[in-house]
C-alpha cells in the first residue's frame, strides 16, 4: 500500500520544528507502525537524508517507550493498543497520516518524535511506592488480599507510562497516570501506611512539573493503551482531598 | 587467567550462609564513603541499586532508556519461580536445585544454584512488601501455577505482566533512594567503556545520548546488570535496544566471557512474517499449560486446522515425552518444533509454525477461565497477527529469547577484573546450558536483592583504593578511545545502513549457529562474519553528527559490537563437541535426537580471555563438579 505521511521534523529542542511530507510506497499490511517508519527510515538513508527519530524498544506494547500522535490520536485509532503493536492493516492504500510528538508543556520535544518525560519519574519519586528495604519482609502469605482488591490493583498498576493521558488531555494534565500509582498502592494493605502522605507529595510534584488540571474529559481513558481507567482519578481525588484536611506536621521524636 | 569461582566447600545447604559469615563486613558509618556505579536498571540493575542505596552506598545508575522504568525486564510475562510450597505439592528448596541444575543440561555451578533456590523465597516477601499485586486466590492467599520443566506449582504471576510488576516494584525501590539522595540517575546515558585503574575496575566512560557528551564517571566499584546479547541474532524477542556494548567492552579490558554459546530459545512466539520483521514478540510460555501443540501428520498437508480431524493430528510432545506433555523444557519443545517443520509438517504460510491449540481448555474450562488465565495474551496475538485464537490454534515457532552465557563471575558475583562484578542476564552464573522458565527474573532480584549488597562489601572491605578522578590517564586513554570509534562511524559514510548489516549478521548466526549447529556450518561462520565485520568499518551510512540525539550512531556503535561477538560464540560453540541445552551440535545426538552430552570432556564453563586486538581469544576452563544432583542423560519421557 501507499501512504502519504507528514512528519513532524525537529531537529533538537532549540530549533524550530515543521511538517515535513513524505510519499512511502513500501507498505506492507502485516507491518506494525514503527515497522513501517523502520522501512521508511531505511530509505531516508539511501537518499542521505537523516531517519526519523522515534523512542520505542520493547515493540509488545509493555515498555511505554513508545508512542506519538497519529492524526491526532495518541498511539493512532486502534483502541487499547500501542503505537508498536499498532499494524498497517488498520490503515487503507492511500491514507495521509499526520504524525506529531506528544503534546504537552512538561514533555518537550528532545527530536522528531522523541519527547522528555523525566517528569513522570520525578512524580513517582514524590513518593510512589512503598517504603520496604530489602531484607525486612515478612514471609508473603502473611499479608491476606482479597482477589477483589488484588485484581483492582493491578487494574491500576498495569500503567506502561507511556504518557499517552496527557498527550490526549486538552489541558495535559498526569492525572490518569498519576491516579493509576496512587491507585494501585492505596488498594493494598501494603500502602496503607504512607497512603495519604503519597497523595500529597504526588500531587504537589505535578503541579510542579506545569502538568495541567484534570477536568474529567475522559481523553485520557480513551486512547490508554492499558485501559486504566478514570476511577483511579477518583480515588487519588479522595485521598488527595482527605489528605489535605487531616495533613499535620510530622513530629519526630529525639531520643533525649 | 586464573580462574578463582570462590566457591564455598561444605553441606550445601550451609554454603551460603557460612559464605555471608566469613565475608568481611564494611561499617555501616563507612559504607557512606563508598561510591558505585551500576550499569542497567533492569530487575539486577535496579533492585542492586536500590539495595546499595538502603545499605548506605552512594550509587550513580546509567541507562540508555528515557527512564529505568523502561529496561526489557519489564517485558517479562509468565512469572517468578519461588520453592514456597504454598500448595502443599512436594516442592522444597532442594526440589527447586534439583530442577534447575538437571534443567541446566549439568553446565551450572552446584553453589550457586542451590543458594538462587534458598533466596527465591525471600524474592517473593520482598516484592509483596512493596506492593507487587500478584494473583490471589478467593481467600487472599498467593496463587501459584507451573511452568516448562517443573512438576509442581511453584510460579507466582501478576497476570501476564509479571517482569513488569517486578520491574515497577524495584524502580520504585530505586526511586525512593533517589529521593532519599542515595542514587544519583544517568537516563539516557550509554556506558562505551569501562575504566581499568591498577588493574582494578574504577569507572566507565558514557555518552549522554541527548547531548552527546561523552564523560568519565569514576567509584570504587562498577557493577553491570546489562542484559543479555540475544539481539546478536538481530530477530530475537528481545527489545530492539537491548545489546552487548557493555558486557563486550568490559572483556575487552579483560574480563572474561562465559559460555557465550549458550543461548536459549524460546518455543512459544508468533513465526516470522516478512522481510521487514524488526522484533519477534514471545507468547508467554505458561500457555503451554493449558495448550496442546501439533502439527499435521501428513506433510504439505495445507488444510485449515479445523478440517484437519483428530486422529490425523499429531500431538507430538505428548505422544514424545508422556510425562511431561507440553510442558518439556525449552530446549526440548524448540527442537521438537523446528524438527516437525523440517520434515515439512509445518503450518502457516511460510511452513515454519505449529498449532498451539486451546480448543480442548476452552471446552473443559470454558472461554471465561481462559479469558482470565491468557485473555491478555490472546488479545495480543490477534492484535499481531488478525487471528483470534479463541476460534483457531495460535501459530508459533521458536525464537532465540534469553542467553545464559555472559561475563565469568565468581561466586561474590566478580568478574576477572577486581572491582567489575556483574548480575542477572548479563553474568554466566546460574542456568548451565539451559534455563527452565520463570528462573531469570529469579536469578535478576536474587542477585540484585540479596546477593551482590553483601558480596561487594567484601571487596571493598579487603581493598585499597587510591583515589581516582575523571583526570587519570586511564579515563583519559578511555575517553580518547570512544571519541574516536564515534569519529570513524561518521565518517565512513558508506553505501549501506546499520540495519542491513545487523539483520545480515543475525541471518549468519541464526544459520549456522541458532538452534542446531555444525562444524562445518560454524567454520563457514567464522569465516563470514569478519569479513561482513571489515566490510561494515568500510562501508557503513551512518548520518547526522556525534552532538545530538542520534539513534543510527548509537545502533551503529552496538552492531560492531555484535560484529565482534558473534565471532567469538561461532568460536566457543566450535570447540564444545557436544550437545547440551540451548547448544544442539548436529553431530552429537543419541539415536532418539536427543541431546548428548560429553560429561567426560566438557564438564566446564568456557571462559574466554580477550588476547589482544587481532589475536585470536584465549579459552580457560573453570571445571564443573557436581556433587548433589549427578549428572544423568535428562529424560522427560
């Protein structure tokens, strides 16, 4: 099949970037998306032109490297699935595809398709998991989980951080991605502990890396690969909030 | 080179114990003076960080992904073997030491694997401590479930994202250090150098990839969890970044590499489907509990399966191996699969696949018990391949997936280069010739939880470092070196990609050294491959500058390394005249097709010497004995 693509090129976050459009006749249906750009880059060589940059690295849909807009829909049209995992049998002989990085004032653009999204780490960092040093665990079956809350939690926890919620949020908020991790630490016994704590610092932390307000417009919902769903923010709402009326200092005791 | 594996001597249910006793301790005021560096923040990389961390180490973590989120890890799906005997099936510790060193095909060190066995069990307390959501059943209680090569339940799972869920249990780990100032996070930095000071490992050289800048980072110890090297084959269900850089560069300055024949494959992926095929995507292997595999019994027989009636199917490892079924070990269920296509009994359009048929589960357990078991599995065939596999077998063929080969260590979990220790896939240790399923990600946290922490305090307890910047000769010598392989790889500006000379190279290897082996197709190898290697230096396109994010460069930089590997695995599968696990020499097999071993002349790990550029490499031998499980021809009959 043939595919008129237009791509948007930049060359480093300095420069100004542009949409640059390319004829690709070499389409195969079986090929995934990026096996497609894969192709396509192979011929940019050829003619000593410089191959689009794209992240990817696992190609099954579970690192979340991957990932850019195609015709506006972050990871492209095809529901609960991956840019990678995304195959050109979706897609009809002829087709003009747009192909932009993820949008978001907290993800700027590295190259080509390739944005920064150290944010999401720095999130988790304010305190998205479980403080459990190596070596003082009790033995497993000790801690009891309903297989309610077991399967809930990984409902949640199966966010890839890709980054797709807040490229499809109008207002690119995190909070699809955020919510899921608060979600998924708070339905176990195991985080119980530094529940309201991780919703605090959490939620400050992406105020602090410009991510926008959630709105409930459900965007994010609908392009995530993994199918989180706006339930977890809900629940991070609920801490959160909770969080705020009964926050006091923390007073630490000297061994005097 | 010698060869020292420290093992310890003794009953070895105490080995390790007593080990952890004799080894010297480092004060906990002192430990804060210490730096180290790790290489790759996979399962080893991350839980070893985070682990320092806790201790009171002060760690800097290189990876070459946007996030340690992101290592290949995480792409693990069927689950994590523990001897937790939680379904009171007759499993043990012992039982668990048992299977993994027969499973090995008797290439594994005895000690090491028994102590890999004796940790499993605090893996899962760990990672339930943190809030890794296994599988529950209806009472709370852990749910288990078996794997190839084992007769009992004794894999815990988190759906079929278990890597993941273990990966995000020791990224958060790492990250909390992170916060707590211990870790300091290289994301997007590439290792292309080890710094070798007074014979001992002090520091790397890197290349922040968004920059390009290339800079010395120097500690008293440098650890590499940096994977495994199947992408030498170029198709492998490995993550396209996933590479031997590090590894490769670290034996270049001496460290030796371990049984670098060795490389698993994995009998349940989906089969290539053209030319341009990038990765190969694996189907988690705990589908074959509830899958049956066949093939036609006629050749060329091209009807759909559903005409094809039952007594014309051949169930062949069930007819093979009564009483393991579909559940044999890796090795055993790949050869058998690419024999059944071999004799031109293969489905699908190329004729290299076989049924992987869930009808017999589906009417047994109904469509919704499957859908809860596999339902993530399934949706991802049908997303790769269009055929839902609810109403027809799942095509798959085996696929080079895990390397149990790597860098020599001894049992502190060094390498010949004091001060370079290395863990999980990108070390030799633990599987042997072969790995049962649900044993790497259990390899990976024992070694970065519960093993290394300890043993690396060891060595920095027993030796004197001087101190050491980024302006010693060494690092200087190391940096000029890297500055200018980037230089050549943008200057040749050559007539073919990266790419082309990768998949050429991964063709080669897969040939002559994949699933079956050869003299003469690995003397044909051997051959090939430097000349493609001397044609790549003077004829590859790689274009924009060394400044900048630059993915064909980095790709470029990984390719020759691969280009210089896989010579040295055609060389050590060449001198093993034998069959054993993943290493299938034509020549030697028992008159059933079965693997044969040589226990009488090969019972060693190989170890390779680096001799010097253009010299031929220097194979040292580390003789294996086994004194608890004694070697016997592995029947799964």
């Amino acid at each position: 099949m043939k595919l008129t693509l237009h791509i948007w090129r930049q060359k480093s976050p300095n420069h100004i970037g542009r949409m640059v459009q390319y004829e690709h006749a070499n389409v195969n249906p079986h090929m995934s998306f990026l096996e497609m750009l894969d192709v396509l880059n192979e011929e940019l060589i050829a003619k000593g032109e410089e191959p689009v940059a794209f992240d990817h690295d696992c190609r099954e849909g579970i690192c979340g490297s991957c990932g850019f807009m195609v015709n506006g829909v972050a990871h492209g049209p095809q529901p609960a699935t991956t840019v990678c995992q995304l195959h050109m049998r979706h897609f009809k002989d002829g087709d003009v595809l747009y192909l932009e990085p993820w949008r978001a004032r907290a993800f700027p653009v590295i190259k080509d398709l390739v944005v920064d999204r150290s944010a999401f780490d720095r999130i988790i960092t304010a305190g998205g998991y479980v403080s459990a040093s190596t070596g003082s665990a009790q033995d497993a079956n000790n801690i009891l989980i309903p297989k309610r809350d077991a399967d809930l939690a990984m409902d949640a926890a199966a966010c890839i951080g890709c980054g797709a919620c807040v490229a499809a949020c109008p207002n690119a908020a995190s909070a699809l991605f955020t919510g899921a991790k608060i979600s998924h630490l708070s339905l176990l016994p195991q985080g119980q502990p530094e529940r309201f704590k991780r919703a605090l610092g959490m939620v400050a932390q992406v105020k602090q890396e410009l991510f926008g307000s959630c709105t409930n417009i459900g965007e994010c919902e609908a392009v995530c690969p993994k199918e989180i769903k706006l339930e977890v923010i809900a629940r991070m709402n609920r801490d959160y909030l909770k969080a705020s009326w009964t926050e006091r200092p923390e007073i630490t005791r000297g061994d005097d | 080179m010698e060869l020292k594996s420290k093992t310890p001597t003794g009953p070895i249910e105490q080995r390790w114990d007593n080990h952890r006793f004799n080894i010297k301790l480092v004060n906990p005021a002192n430990k804060r003076k210490y730096s180290v560096i790790i290489v790759g923040s996979g399962l080893a990389g991350a839980s070893a960080s985070a682990t320092m961390a806790e201790l009171g180490y002060n760690v800097k973590c290189f990876c070459f992904q946007d996030s340690p989120r992101r290592a290949h890890s995480i792409a693990a799906q069927g689950g994590i073997n523990a001897a937790k005997n939680y379904q009171n099936d007759g499993d043990s510790v012992y039982r668990l030491f048992y299977d993994t060193v027969k499973g090995g095909d008797f290439r594994s060190r005895e000690s090491n694997v028994y102590r890999l066995a004796q940790i499993s069990v605090n893996i899962i307390d760990q990672c339930v401590a943190q809030g890794v959501p296994f599988a529950r059943e209806y009472g709370g209680l852990l749910a288990n479930r078996s794997f190839g090569g084992a007769q009992v339940s004794r894999t815990f799972y988190a759906r079929g994202q278990t890597g993941q869920q273990l990966l995000l249990g020791a990224y958060q780990a790492l990250l909390r250090q992170v916060a707590g100032g211990k870790v300091q996070m290289f994301p997007r930095t590439e290792m292309l150098d080890l710094i070798v000071i007074d014979g001992k490992a002090r520091g790397i050289v890197a290349r922040n990839l968004i920059t390009g800048k290339i800079e010395s980072h120097l500690a008293d110890a440098v650890v590499l969890g940096t994977g495994g090297y199947g992408n030498v084959f170029y198709l492998s269900t490995n993550a396209k970044g996933s590479n031997c850089t590090a590894i490769w560069r670290a034996y270049k300055r001496g460290a030796a590499m371990a049984n670098p024949c060795y490389t698993q494959i994995h009998p349940t992926c989906i089969p290539v489907s053209g030319e341009y095929q990038s990765k190969l995507t694996l189907m988690s292997e705990s589908l074959r509990n509830d899958g049956r595999i066949w093939v036609p019994k006629k050749k060329g027989d091209t009807r759909s399966p559903e005409q094809i009636p039952e007594d014309e199917r051949d169930y062949y490892l069930e007819r093979k191996y009564p009483s393991f079924g579909n559940l044999v070990p890796r090795d055993v269920a790949s050869r058998n699969a690419k024999s059944a296509c071999d004799e031109g009994r293969g489905v699908g359009e190329q004729g290299l696949g076989v049924y992987l048929d869930f009808s017999d589960a589906i009417k047994r357990l109904g469509k919704q018990s499957i859908r809860e078991r596999y339902g993530n599995l399934f949706d991802m065939y049908e997303r790769i391949t269009g055929d839902n596999p609810y109403n027809v077998p799942m095509r798959i063929y085996p696929a080079i997936h895990y390397t149990m080969g790597g860098l020599w260590v001894d049992y502190n979990l060094m390498t010949t280069i004091p001060g370079l220790f290395a863990v999980g896939e990108a070390n030799f240790s633990d599987h042997g010739a072969n790995r049962l399923g649900a044993s790497a990600l259990m390899q990976g946290l024992a070694d970065g939880y519960f093993i290394l922490p300890y043993t690396i305090g060891d060595y920095l307890a027993n030796t004197k470092l001087e101190k050491a910047d980024a302006s010693n000769p060494a690092a200087r010598e190391a940096e000029k070196g890297v500055n200018e392989v980037t230089r050549r790889l943008l200057e040749i500006r050559g007539k073919r990609t990266v790419t082309s000379f990768h998949r050429e190279l991964g063709k080669l290897v897969w040939d002559d050294c994949g699933m079956a082996r050869t003299e003469a197709g690995l003397k044909k190898a051997l051959q090939r491959v430097p000349e493609l290697r001397d044609e790549f230096w003077k004829n590859v396109n790689v274009l924009g500058g060394g400044e900048e994010l630059n993915q064909a460069l980095e790709n470029a930089g990984r390719v020759a390394d691969f280009l210089e590997f896989g010579e040295l695995m055609c060389l050590d599968a060449l001198q093993r005249n034998e069959s054993c696990g993943g290493h299938f020499r034509e020549e030697f097999q028992t008159p059933e097709g079965e693997a044969l071993r040589d226990d009488d002349n090969y019972s060693y790990v190989a170890a390779w010497e680096y001799g010097g550029p253009g010299k031929p490499p220097i194979l040292n031998k580390e003789p294996l004995t086994f004194e608890y499980v004694h070697p016997s021809q592995r029947s799964y009959k």
